[in-house]
C-alpha cells in the first residue's frame, strides 16, 4: 500500500469507471474511497450500489484497485447509529478501514478508546483487515503531540496483532473544504512534524481534503514524505461542470438542474447559513451536482438529453488523473 499515492473517492459511476480504465492502462495503483453515504451495506447515492455490489463491480474490472472504506464510525451514515453494522460488511469485503470515531468524542482519550473497540470488533470477524486512523481537521483537529499520544493510546488498547494491523495514520498540515474550495492554510513545519510521529510508529501518512489545491502543493509534501493524500469533492465537481456547461445554454434544463440539486439537500452540508440558495443557483449545483447523478428525475430528464455524456465526463476525469500522475 505504501506505492499508492492518491486515494480517490468514488463520487459517480463515471468516476469509479475512468480510475479503473485509468489504472489498467497506466498500471498506477490508486484507492478508492467509499464514504458510508455514498455506498453502504444497504446501498448508497452512488448508482444505488450496496458495498458487495460496488465490490464486486470494482475488482471484477481491476483487481489491483485498493478499497478503503472512509470514515467508518458513529454519525457518518445516512442514519444516526453507531457504525457497527455497517463494519460487519466492511471486514469482508473492503481491503482497508479507516476507523473513525471522531465525530462522537470530544477528546483524545475517547477518541483512542472507541477505536480500539472498533477495532477489536473487526479484528474478531477478519484478523487480516488493515487499519487507518486518525482523522482529518475538520472533524477533529490536533497536533502532533496529541497525534502521538493518541496512537500511543491506541497501541495500549489493543493487543500487539490488533496494532500491527493498523497501516495509516492521518496526519493534518492544513486542509478543509468549504463548497468547491479549500479553505486549509498549509503549514510546512506542521506537516513535517506529523509526518515525524507517523513514522515514529511505522505508519504510513496520509492526508485527507486534498481538493482543490494545486497539484505542485501535493507534489511537494509528497516530497517532504507524505505517502498518500484523499482526493474526493472534486473529481465529482469535474462531472458536475460537464452538465453545468451544457445545461446554462438552457435556462429550462438549468431550472430542472437546480431544482433537483435543491431538493436533494446534500448542498446544506457544505455551505454556512448566509448561504442564498436562489442568490447562488450555479454555486449549489456545483457543490451538491455529483450526489444527484443516479436520480431518475435526473437521468430522464437531464442526461438522456445529452449523447454519449458519459464519455465526455470521463475524458474530463482522465485529464485530471493525468495530471495527478504526470
């Protein structure tokens, strides 16, 4: 796992398809990051995929592509439960966890304490599943020290097997996003010292929200040894624009755009309560556009419009793997 660079979230179907067909042409190894409310155990807005089924469809096209559920844990699914039902799934079938507790705490010690009952739990059902901790700053926020102490924490909690499972630690140098920016404020040293604490503990870093930030950026806390980033909102943006250009040359298909966007809600979670939807009707579709795409108001009477759409987002999606791998 140390050899993948980029974790990618599977915000579409076309999104998912043009990272396969990527990585069998290029042999590029690449993550895959479901969140549990884009495809879960009992489905998900992404094609409606359960988490066998987005399995199944993945690695019967590409064997080599790494699946890591993202932010497993409490307050991350559609529905408030505590997240153990959907880890039953996860253990068999995804190729990594990312334990993520953090919503539900409000300190370092409890964070470290439910993670390691969760990963306790998973460890019951699969000893071979591998583990990421940690979480990004727009969750839960800490520094270095307190990286430490937490993943010195987790290492007393568990058994010697159980940690040796863990592979990835996230670690935090200034990203978050804020509708279709980052709104981080990068800090070298910081970065520099995380990256320090992972490999104190043998970990491998990785960093979430890499979004909308200039691939040189990436390239260079690649350099200063970070292994891998997440990569999500904005490759489901990139879909997003494809419709947006073809749509604002109809004001009625525009409307119809808007108004499905609008209806979904998946906007409200990504703007502050200033935020006027009717004021921002372009703004809104190109925050929320990517969760709508599998809706069958959608597809019948938006991108049934549109001949071989699909193809043009994927050309677009490709343009940006490219220059991630360049």
């Amino acid at each position: 796992m140390s050899d993948i660079k980029y974790f990618i979230g599977p915000m579409t179907k076309n999104v998912v398809d043009a990272i396969i067909e990527f990585s069998n042409e290029t042999g590029e190894l690449i993550g895959l990051i479901p969140s549990r409310r884009q495809i879960e155990h009992d489905g998900g807005y992404v094609y409606n995929w359960s988490t066998v089924d987005f399995k199944d469809y993945v690695k019967s096209r590409n064997a080599n592509i790494i699946l890591c559920r993202d932010h497993a844990g409490p307050g991350q699914g559609d529905i408030e439960d505590d997240g153990y039902e959907s880890l039953k799934t996860d253990c068999h079938t995804m190729d990594m966890i990312h334990i993520d507790p953090w919503k539900r705490v409000t300190t370092i010690k409890a964070a470290a304490e439910k993670t390691c009952l969760m990963i306790a739990s998973c460890y019951r059902s699969n000893p071979e599943m591998v583990y990421e901790i940690g979480t990004e700053e727009s969750i839960f926020q800490y520094q270095a020290d307190e990286l430490n102490n937490f993943i010195s924490l987790v290492k007393q909690g568990t058994t010697p097997e159980e940690f040796n499972q863990i592979r990835y630690v996230v670690i935090q140098s200034g990203t978050s996003l804020k509708g279709n920016l980052n709104t981080g404020q990068y800090d070298k040293d910081r970065l520099l010292d995380m990256i320090q604490v992972a490999n104190k503990w043998r970990l491998l870093s990785k960093e979430h929200n890499g979004d909308y930030i200039p691939v040189d950026l990436i390239k260079e806390k690649m350099s200063l040894g970070l292994t891998s980033i997440n990569i999500a909102p904005e490759f489901g943006q990139i879909e997003t624009k494809v419709y947006l250009d073809k749509v604002k040359k109809d004001p009625e298909l525009f409307g119809k755009l808007y108004e499905i966007c609008y209806i979904s809600s998946r906007w409200q979670k990504w703007v502050d309560s200033k935020f006027d939807p009717e004021k921002n009707k372009e703004q809104l579709i190109n925050i929320c556009g990517h969760y709508i795409v599998s809706n069958l108001k959608f597809v019948t009477e938006i991108k049934n419009k549109f001949l071989n759409i699909d193809d043009e987002i994927k050309i677009e999606l490709r343009k940006k793997l490219y220059e991630l791998y360049r």
